[in-house]
C-alpha cells in the first residue's frame, strides 16, 4: 500500500487531530501553530485519570448485540484504533474522542470489588459478562495495573460466565485462571483480527500487537482447552474486505473454530476523525473506501438503524456477507458457538473464598 510522509503525521497514534466534544458550546481553534498553541497539537504522553464507580457492570437491550452484560475496566484506550466505536463515548467524560480518547485513559480502580458485590446481591441471576464490550480490557496499561486480572479471579471464586474480546498478546498473561474457568465451560475468548497486511496494521491499529502475534494468541489458548472465536472487525470496504478468506483460514489453522464480523459503521466523531485519517494514510484510496463504506449505510457513513448498524446492506455489503459465509464453511466447517454455564454460580463460596 502507498502512503504519504507528513511530517505532520502522529506516529503510533490512529487519530491525527482531537474532534470538537458535542456537548461544548466552544471549542479550540489553532489559526497559527505558534506559543502556547504547540500544546495543544503535540502527541503528548499517556495520561491515567482515576474513577471510582458506583457499579461495574453495564446492561444493554441492543437486538444486535450477543451479549447484554459487560465490563469494561477501562475507558479510553492506548490501542488507537481509527475506526473504535468507543471513541464517541469518551465525550461523556468531557474528553474529544480523537487523540484524547487514546491518551487519557479513565482508569476504574475498584472494579474487581464493584463486581463481587454485585455478585452477592439477593437475587442476582448469573449471564455471560462480556469483558470489553467498549475497549480492550488487555490494552498496554493492563500490564502495570491488572485491573482485569482482578476481575478474572472473581469470576474464578463465584464460578461466573464470562466472556472475553481482545486483539493484545497481554491475555497469555492469565491463561492460569483461564485455564479454571475453561475447566468448567466458564469462558469463551474472541481475538480480532481483521487484517494481516502489518502496514495497514500499523496504521490502523498503531499500539496493537501484529496479526502474526495474535495468531500465535489464538493457537496457545486454543491448545490450553480454551475456546477461541476469530472476530473479523471491522471489515472496511476497500481497505480490508479481499482479507476475509485468508484470515478465517489462517485463524482456523490456529485453532479458532467459530468466527464472526462487523461492518465499519462512522458513527459521531468517528467519521471525521477516520475521513481525516484516511486522507492522510492512504490518499490514494480514501474515496474508494468512503464510498464503500457509504453503500453499505443507505449512503451515509453513519448508521445507527438496528439490525443494518453491523451488518449493513446493499449489494456490496451482501458480498461481502457471502464471502464471509464461504470461508467459515470452507475452513471452519460450520460455524457453532458453544453456550457458556450457568448452573455453578456459588454466591456463598466466592464470599468465603474472597476471606482468604
């Protein structure tokens, strides 16, 4: 792929600028790069803000989402990726979700606490809990504060479902207590990957670990007894979409046996921030992608319609669902998901478990 040198350009940073937060009635202009404006346009360092929460755990009623619990340990996330739907939730806590949402991480200290607690509640019916549902639970910061690590041994102790979506090497980390929970049909792990070329990667997804590397991810938890799904997301018309083949197969090779994706949707800021970043990245394709990305919306690159947001649709958009179906029947053979259990959630053992 050909793309430009700007010296300009944010190296290890997807986004290139920080988008206006909607709920500002001003906002900075820089008309001369000149004194005090350095600072704000400067690739600046990662910077943790503390949050104690009063919950953890969020609900969704989404028809198009598998999973309606999840936690997210972090919010923001130094992976960068251009496209991340998260970006747009970083607004929330008065951040821009450009550059700030990949360097101010919120950062949720009590989380493993929030979760036993909520586990002890009268009543509580245990469901699968998506670990990242919003961003990587695994991203770098991961490794200092083991936020999710903390998390896991709750589900160890309570005997909780859970599932886990990450694209960083970090999850190989805590394959001990994935080991247990996997014992007892606990927790299923989706790696995504949604592109083997490692220069699209590197600008796509700067803080990433390479695809290589999460495929070797795949294998070794696959050959710990964990089960493993591949999850192709997203697939940018243009960009990525011819991929779909080689990564099923190559995922499949490594012991992934189911496989899902996404269509790229550029919902709020997004759509600035990855027109912007496309321009810059790849200017030799950016109205090619644009476009393909708007066939498959109604001709927008937004899309916040149920059932079309994720999958899309239009003529192109069903290519590529076929493309998808052919590969996982050619090198998955099917595409079945084992359901996680539920039946040997212990309220009572995990509380006395937690004493020692």
């Amino acid at each position: 792929m050909d793309t430009i040198q700007n010296e300009e350009y944010f190296r290890g940073r997807g986004a290139q600028i920080n988008t206006h937060n909607k709920f500002f009635k001003e906002k900075y202009v820089c008309e001369h790069v000149e004194g005090l404006d350095e600072a704000f346009l400067e690739n600046t360092a990662t910077q943790l803000i503390e949050s104690y929460p009063k919950r953890i755990i969020s609900k969704s009623d989404s028809p198009d989402l598998r999973f309606m619990r999840s936690i997210n340990p972090y919010q923001g996330c130094e992976h960068g990726c251009i496209y991340c739907y998260a970006r747009n939730a970083h607004e929330y806590w008065g951040y821009s979700a450009g550059l700030d949402f990949e360097r101010k991480i919120i950062v949720k200290r009590n989380c493993a606490e929030l979760l036993a607690k909520e586990f002890d509640k009268k009543g509580y019916t245990p469901a699968p809990i998506m670990l990242s549902g919003n961003t990587d639970c695994y991203q770098p910061i991961e490794r200092k504060l083991k936020l999710t690590r903390s998390l896991l041994q709750v589900f160890v102790r309570y005997k909780h479902p859970v599932s886990i979506i990450s694209k960083n090497n970090l999850i190989l980390r805590d394959l001990d207590l994935l080991r247990r929970l996997a014992k007892d049909n606990l927790v299923h792990v989706a790696v995504t990957i949604n592109s083997l070329n490692e220069e699209l990667r590197q600008k796509m997804e700067p803080r990433t670990v390479t695809a290589q590397g999460r495929l070797k991810v795949i294998q070794q938890l696959s050959d710990a007894g964990i089960p493993v799904m591949l999850m192709c997301a997203p697939i940018i018309p243009g960009l990525n979409s011819d991929e779909m083949p080689a990564l099923i197969e190559q995922a499949a090779r490594h012991g992934a046996t189911t496989a899902s994706f996404t269509l790229v949707r550029l919902n709020g800021a997004i759509g600035e921030l990855f027109t912007d970043w496309i321009y810059k990245a790849f200017p030799d394709r950016a109205e090619k992608v644009l476009h393909g990305i708007a066939a498959c919306h109604g001709g927008q690159l937004n899309d916040s319609q149920f059932g079309r947001r994720m999958k899309g649709d239009g003529v192109l958009a069903e290519s590529i669902h076929q493309l998808f179906r052919l590969s996982v029947n050619r090198f998955m053979g099917g595409n079945c998901r084992v359901e996680l259990c539920t039946d040997l959630f212990a309220p009572k053992k995990g509380k006395q478990l937690g004493l020692f």
